[in-house]
C-alpha cells in the first residue's frame, strides 16, 4: 500500500511541477508575479481552518494532540513565552518585500478559481471522513496538502523569487523568511 501512496504522490507533484503556471513563472511580469502570490495567500490563510478542521474529525486523542502540537507551530513562541511572529506575519513581510503595497494586500479579493481551489481542498478533507480508514486519510492529505505540495510549490516559485529578495526593490537585498 505504501508504494502505491509513493507513487500517487510522485505522479501529484510531477503535475504540479509541470503545470502552466510554474512552467512560465520565469515569463511572469512582477505585477503579474504578486498577483499570483495574493492569490496564494489566501490558501496560506487556510492553514489554520484545515488544522482546527483535522483537529475536530480525529477521534484518537494522541492524534489530536499531535495535530494541535503542529498547529501551534503557526504561532510560535521564543524559550521565555513570548510570541514570535507567525507564519501569516512574515508572509504578509515577505509580500511588502516583493513589491505588494500594504493596501494590495489586504484588499485585492480572491479569484473565483483561488476560491474553487480552496473549496476543492475543504472538499478532499470531507471526503476523508466516511473512508474505512478516515483518521489515516486525513493525515496524510493534510500532510501532504499543507506541507508537501506547498513546499514543491514554493519550491516552484523560488527561482524567480530569489531574483527580488537577492536584489530588492530599491537595490536592498531582503531575506526571505516566509518563502
């Protein structure tokens, strides 16, 4: 079974490597480049109603708690307690960083397909639930959505990314941290 999951997980990250958008990012104009990105960040956004979502179907409490150790990754905290900016946080810096204006940011609205994309993504966690094997398939779709498939994503889009943290807007070389 386990060979099978490997190899359904190759043939999904093959595609998205070779989906139009990553195939052409290289092509992309900034402005077009950003527009992308705000509309990922509604997905990025998602993270956290996944989590509360996987969270509330699993019935095991060892893989609540396992889960809810996971998500508090997304608010981190330093040795003393304190809060650290999230993952949110530094995305929304890295975007400034980009070229996207604050007021970009929190007001270009999201597309009809970020929406269907995100819809599809609540939809395969659903669809987990009356599965024999319902608490196994929930952890790994939320661990291969939300951390595999991202990161070959980013991954995707890093090359031309790259390009602006290295050089900056204004000739400063910014670091990414969210990215």
């Amino acid at each position: 079974m386990l060979k099978e999951l490997n190899a359904y997980e190759r043939q999904c990250i093959s595609a998205l490597q070779s989906h139009p958008l990553f195939r052409k990012t290289a092509d992309l104009s900034w402005d077009e480049l950003i527009v992308v990105l705000l509309q990922r960040r509604y997905l990025s956004l998602l993270i956290i109603n996944v989590f509360e979502f996987v969270i509330d179907a699993l019935e095991s409490e060892m893989l609540r708690a396992t889960v809810r150790l996971i998500l508090h990754e997304e608010y981190p905290r330093n040795t003393r307690g304190t809060p650290l900016p999230s993952p949110r946080d530094l995305l929304f810096r890295d975007l400034r960083h980009l070229g996207a204006s604050r007021l970009q940011i929190l007001t270009t609205a999201e597309s009809a397909l970020t929406r269907e994309v995100r819809l599809e993504s609540l939809a395969a966690l659903e669809s987990c639930l009356s599965l024999p094997h319902g608490e196994l398939a929930l952890l790994c779709v939320l661990r291969f959505g939300a951390e595999v498939l991202v990161s070959v994503e980013y991954g995707c889009l890093w090359p031309r990314l790259s390009e602006r943290f290295a050089h900056g807007i204004a000739g400063e070389a910014q670091r990414s941290q969210f990215f």
